[in-house]
C-alpha cells in the first residue's frame, strides 16, 4: 500500500511539471491566436475612409490596398512606401524586409505593385512627427507591377514637324523682309 503511494506521489510530482508547461504553452498559444485573429478580422479600409473617420480607427488594425507609388525610402531597418489606393496615397511604415517583396513602384515609367498592407493605423502617429500613417505587419502583393513603354506617337511627331517648317518660313520672311 505504501508502495502504491509513493508511486502515485512520483507521478503527481511528474505531472505538476508537465501541468506548469502546458499551463505556459497554452498561454504562449492564446497570446498567438490573439494577434492571428486580430488580423484576421481586420477591417479593410479605403483611404477616404481613413482620412474621413481617423479617430474610429485610431489604433485598430486595418487592412489597406492599393499600388506603390514613388521610392521606397529605407530607414535603418525600416522603410516608408506609399500606397495609392485611386483616391489618395497612405504612408506605410514597414519592416525593411517586408519591403524587399516589392518589385516596381508607381512612376511615369511604371505601374507598381498592388499590394495589401495590415497594419495599425494612426491618425497622428507621434513616432513619425503627428502624421497619419499605417505601421505595417504583413504585406502581401496581390499583383505585380511592371515596365510601361510608351508608343511612339506619330502625331505629335507630325505637329513638331509642321511647327518646325512655320517656324523656318517665319524667320526667312523676317530676313527677307529687313533686307
């Protein structure tokens, strides 16, 4: 009998121990579905929206989409991007290597990537001097940008043309016309 004590003893001791890391795995395990879920469940924004009803969604993460415009500007392990949802362009503050995903920006000579940013929102971040601007924690590009070249156009070839004899006809006449 007391054998069989000493024996549940040794097991109780075991499974105290293995009770305080389940205890801690599962509450590592509820701190990761929480901020899973709160992405999951992220509202996704227009940037009207966000400028229109900054203080709603002051501090809450949204999900935002639009194309890269201009550079991307590294800041030590960080970098800027602005993304141009049709209406108007939202600074995105990102980890630099979430940054590297992005292949072509917005300029005259390119359409740049589509992508979806999720992050949290701040209508006057006081890290980045009181602007409006997401802090991204995942980015996912949803298209790809790409080089554009324009046609060569035959009409304005044309009007340089014909403007270009006017111009010679007019400074002949002038001459002619002093003489």
């Amino acid at each position: 009998m007391i054998n069989k004590l000493k024996a549940q003893s040794s097991k109780l001791k075991v499974t105290t121990q293995n009770l305080k890391f389940y205890v801690l795995s599962f509450g590592f395990a509820l701190c990761a579905l929480h901020s899973t879920l709160n992405t999951a469940f992220a509202q996704s924004v227009s940037s009207t929206e966000l400028i229109n009803h900054a203080k709603d969604y002051d501090g809450k993460v949204v999900v935002y989409s639009g194309e890269v415009i201009g550079d991307i500007m590294v800041r030590g392990k960080y970098a800027w991007i602005n993304v141009f949802d049709g209406k108007n362009a939202i600074g995105i503050w990102l980890d630099k290597d979430l940054a590297k995903e992005i292949t072509y920006t917005g300029t005259h000579k390119s359409k740049g990537d589509v992508v979806e940013i999720s992050g949290i929102f701040h209508r006057a971040c006081l890290e980045h001097g009181g602007d409006l601007d997401i802090h991204a924690q995942s980015l996912s590009k949803t298209f790809g940008g790409a080089s554009l070249s324009e046609p060569f156009n035959n009409g304005k070839r044309n009007a340089a043309l014909l403007l270009s004899g006017v111009l010679c006809l007019v400074l002949i006449w002038s001459r002619l016309k002093l003489r």
